[in-house]
C-alpha cells in the first residue's frame, strides 16, 4: 500500500507528457487552419490585383506567375476609364465614415451620460427604445427610408447617408456605453458636483476620458458599420459626384468584361483604413469589449 | 444649486456598487442639462426610427400584397433560404466563436499573434470582401479555389452556384468568414471576465478540462452567447451582402433571401410596396427576438 502512489505516479508521468504533446499539436494545427481560413479570400484579392490582365480566374492560377503593379498606378494617377474618379469616390467614403463615427460617439455618450449617469430614466427604458431600431431589418427600411429622405429633400446627399448609418450604429453604441458607464462608481460623479463641477464639466472631464475605451470601440463599430454598407451609399446617393467607393466596387461586379484587376485593387485600398483603424485602437477595442465583463 | 442632486437622495446616498438607489429626482437645472444630452438622440430617434418605420409599415399594411407575395414561388424560396440561413450560419458561427474563444485563451505568445490574423476579416469590409468569395468560386472551375483543390488533391471543383443549395451553402460559409470573429472576441471577453479561482477551484476537486467546460465556463457564459445569438440572428436577417455578392441569388434566384430578394422586387421589378412586404413578413420571427432580447438586458447585466 505504501509503495503504491509513487508507483502510480512514475507510471502516469509519461502519459501526461504525451497528453501535453497532443494538445500542443493540436493547438498547432487548428491554428494553421485558422490562418489560411482567414488569409484565402485576403490573398485572392492580391492575386488578382497583381495579374497583368485581372482575368487569371480563368487559367487557374494560383500564384501570380507575371505579377505587376499596373492596377494599382493606374488607381495612382486615375490612368484608366474605369477608375478616373476613384480619389473623389474614396473622399466620399472618408466624409461619411467620419462623421458617421464622431456623431455616433457624440450621440452615444451623451445619451448614456443623461440615463446611465444623471438616472434622467432607467437603464432598461433607453436600451429598449433603442432597440426598436432593430424590429424591420434594415435592407427593408432603406424604401421607405428613401421616401422619407425625400421628404427631408435630402436625397443624393451625403448626410442622408450619414443619418441611416448613425441611425444603425447609436442602438448597439447605447448599449455598450451604458453597460461600461455601469462599471464607474457614481461617487466620482457626485464628488466632483460637491466641488462645484457643472454637469457639462463632469460630462467633458470625469465621464469621458473614463470611457474613453469603450468610446474607442463603439466608433471603431461605426465607422466598420459604415464601410461595410453598401445598399444605403447605393440608393441614396445618385450623382457621380457623391458616388462612395462600395457602389464603384458593385460597378465592376455588374460588367462582365470589368478590369478586376482593377477592382481587386480598389478593393486593397478600400481595406487598408478600418483594418490601419483597427489595429490602432486594438488595444481599446479589447478593453472596451472586455471591461465590462459582469457575465451573470 | 450645484449640491441638489446629491442633497435630493434623501440620505441614503448609496455607496459601493451595491444597488444603486431608487430613482432619484432631478431638479431644476439638473432635469433641464439632462433632457438636453438626450435630445440628440430623440431627435435621429424620432427622425430616422419612428417615421421610416411607421411609413414602412403603412407601406406592407395592403393584406393583398401578403397573397401577391404568397403566390410568388420565388418568395416561398426564399422564405425558406431565410431559414436555413439563419439557422445554420448563426448557429455554426456561434458554436464556432465559443470554441475558437477556448483556444484564444490559452496563454501562449503565437497564440496572441494569431488573434491578430484571425480578426483581419472582420475588419475588411464586406463589399470587397464577398467579391473575392465570388470571384475564387465563378469563373468556370477556374477560381483560386478549384485551382487549389486541383493541385492539392487532383479533385475538380464543382460548379458553385450551378445548384442552389450548394450556392446558398457558399453564402453561408462567407458569412461565418466575415462575422465569426466578432463574435469570438465578445465571448473570449465573456470568457476572460469569468475568475480563474473558479477553475482552480474545480480543477483542484479533480474535474476534468470537459466537466470545466460543462461546468464552470458554459453557465456563466450562457447568458452572453444567448443574447449574442439573437444579435447576430438579428442583425444577419438584415444582411444581404453575402448572398448578393457571392451568389447573388443564382442560379436563376433559388438562392436568395429576404432582404436579397426585396432588393430585386424594389430595384428590377419596379414594386417597393411588394419589397417593404416581403421584408414585413419576417416580422413574426424578429418581433419575438426582439422582446426577447429587451427582456435580457434588462434582468440581466450581461457585456457586449
């Protein structure tokens, strides 16, 4: 009996090594299958984009045997017909990007700043008014939003575009918002309203540089919200002039001779802000993700 | 007057983050800074929510659009393509995220390194992203696709969106690509919040990595992934850029759904009000999903 647990021990002691070898190996391979899982479409992009005609779809290929960078000088110098107004279309992106995440911020931090803060209602009651927006799916609502933009008359306006987008990204940022808020002891609040803080005050200098990471995530959901659009910039937008660059992009795809090459390119540099936006506030993101992480 | 607030809670000021008082009264400039933060949200509210959608539904409220839109075979289609993709592409994503988010805890550096790749799609936006699924599938066999199952295993790919479920089934696949990792990241959140003595705890009572799973990791975590469910089943009822930019809708729209299809009657066939129905007649399914996510968060303090 007394010889017995070292005897087991040495006997297990292999098998947990080789139990840790397994896991570890199989932690290798899932992640090789989660990098080309989320690098193919990604390098289908560069493959295509670097193709000399944009039609090596057709050949097979799956390495670009005359890689060039002509797709992408010409979208440099606007050299081609099919790209002649790529750097206005991609100013329209940026504008509306824009403005669809400051005002998401703006909207978002005041509202929860009057509920979550100030107790002007109930948590509840703003989540849930804002979460009316989701009852019609918002391909639905982009028909009668149109009637309603010409109403406004602001149709083939970039603001209609704003509006819709600021409209679909505030419901998830009050929600997000309020339940970080949550996380901040009211005392400061009230200490800093003794002192003799306005309201205005505690809202610019104690309210929102604490929530400063979730503000980073909520605009990074925005201006993502915003660059992933397409239907609303598509009907909302008529003339040349406001045209944004997913509506250029859905151009080739209806053009059956289309340079993809071209549009592959475009589509690179469509990419490159919300993922250079991304990355930067990475570190925000996950803490305003993370932080407020009561799970119950 | 800048004192009231904190004078009017009548002594029991609340300290800690216990229950935080019953509503306190706001008086006096207080009520009037507050109402004014909310105002701008009021007002994108009542602009952009209220009217749009009360003149979206005065736009479905005809009962002969419903038989106009029943006798449409391609409705019925799509009616069911819906299904089966909310079904599957939400459930497979969500059952992805929770076991990808497993394998994100663990601590090791590469590991990490490779969060960073693995996020990469949910920043690309979806219009260039859903081009290039079409474009690796299309072109006659000839995609980047069947040009690697070629070299790799000798096998020819099929025809991708010669059938409609299997087009569907491509639709299905770029949209877990796309939104996976959001959902990943929000429950590797959920998971990182859970305290690690509880798993010291378990495991030191000898339970297995499984029972820690079953146990600890899936009770406190259920609350989060339901509500994530009906987000993302919510917000995927809506999406029409991974069916109208992979398949769009061929062959012949047999792979269509809703929104994709209320597309096609607003835009080709000229008929907004048989389009605002269509979309209308999911309200069944999203009405209850809604509810039931108002119901969530308010009982329940959950992350997002």
């Amino acid at each position: 009996m007394s010889a017995a647990p070292p005897l087991k021990r040495r006997a297990r002691r292999p098998n947990y090594r080789l139990r840790r070898v397994l896991v570890e190996a199989a932690s290798a391979a899932l992640g090789a299958v989660v990098v080309v899982w989320s690098l193919i479409p990604v390098y289908n992009m560069f493959l295509v984009a670097l193709d000399p005609t944009g039609h090596n779809e057709f050949t097979g290929e799956i390495w670009p045997l005359h890689p060039t960078l002509d797709s992408f000088v010409a979208l440099w110098t606007e050299g081609a017909d099919d790209v002649e107004h790529i750097w206005s279309q991609f100013g329209n992106s940026i504008y509306i990007g824009i403005m669809v995440m400051a005002l998401t911020v703006v909207i978002g931090s005041l509202a929860s700043f009057a509920v979550g803060r100030m107790r002007l209602a109930q948590d509840w009651a703003l989540t849930n008014t804002a979460l009316v927006t989701y009852v019609i799916p918002s391909s639905t609502l982009i028909i009668p939003f149109f009637r309603v933009m010409h109403i406004y008359r602001l149709l083939d306006n970039p603001w209609a575009v704003i509006a819709a987008e600021v409209t679909f990204a505030t419901p998830y940022a009050i929600l997000v918002l309020l339940q970080y808020a949550k996380l901040i002891p009211v005392e400061l609040d009230e200490a800093a309203r003794i002192d003799g803080a306005s309201v205005a005050q505690v809202y610019l200098r104690i309210y929102l540089p604490l929530i400063a990471p979730a503000l980073a995530a909520v605009g990074s959901f925005a201006i993502l919200l915003s660059w992933n659009d397409y239907f609303y910039q598509y009907m909302l937008l008529m003339s040349e002039k406001h045209t944004t660059v997913a509506v250029a992009l859905e151009q080739f795809f209806d053009d059956d001779d289309a340079p993809w090459n071209y549009m592959m390119a475009i589509a690179i540099v469509y990419s490159l802000p919300p993922i250079a936006i991304f990355y930067a506030l990475r570190r925000y993101i996950a803490a305003g993700l993370t932080k407020g992480g009561v799970t119950g | 007057m800048s004192g009231t607030q904190v004078v009017a809670t009548g002594g029991a000021v609340p300290f800690g983050r216990g229950r935080p008082s019953k509503r306190r009264r706001l008086y006096g400039s207080d009520f009037i800074w507050s109402i004014a933060f909310l105002v701008p949200y009021a007002a994108v509210f009542a602009a952009f929510v209220i009217y749009p959608i009360g003149y979206g539904l005065w736009m479905g409220s005809n009962p002969s659009l419903y038989a106009e839109l029943f006798a449409d075979p391609r409705y019925t289609t799509a009616a069911i393509n819906t299904l089966l993709f909310l079904a599957l592409a939400v459930n497979a994503q969500m059952l992805g995220a929770l076991l990808l988010s497993g394998f994100f805890m663990r601590p090791r550096r590469w590991i990490k390194a490779l969060l960073v790749i693995y996020i990469l799609p949910w920043a690309l936006p979806a219009v260039p992203a859903f081009l290039s699924f079409h474009w690796m599938l299309v072109a006659d066999r000839q995609g980047l696709l069947d040009g690697l199952l070629s070299v790799l295993f000798g096998v020819e790919g099929p025809d991708w969106f010669a059938q409609g479920w299997l087009a569907l089934a491509c639709d299905i696949v770029s949209y877990i690509w796309k939104w996976m990792p959001l959902w990943t990241l929000i429950l590797l959140g959920g998971r990182m919040a859970i305290p690690p003595d509880l798993y010291e705890a378990a495991e030191m009572d000898g339970a297995s990595p499984y029972r820690r799973f079953v146990h600890v990791t899936v009770p406190l975590l259920a609350n989060l992934y339901l509500i994530s469910t009906v987000i993302s089943t919510i917000w995927a009822f809506g999406d029409y850029a991974p069916v109208l930019f992979v398949s769009g809708g061929a062959p012949a729209f047999s792979s269509n759904v809703l929104s994709t299809l209320g597309f096609r009657y607003a835009l080709d066939f000229a008929d907004p009000q048989l389009a605002v129905a269509a979309g209308l007649s999911g309200l069944p399914l999203l009405i209850p999903l809604v509810v039931l996510l108002m119901r969530r968060l308010s009982t329940a303090e959950v992350q997002l």
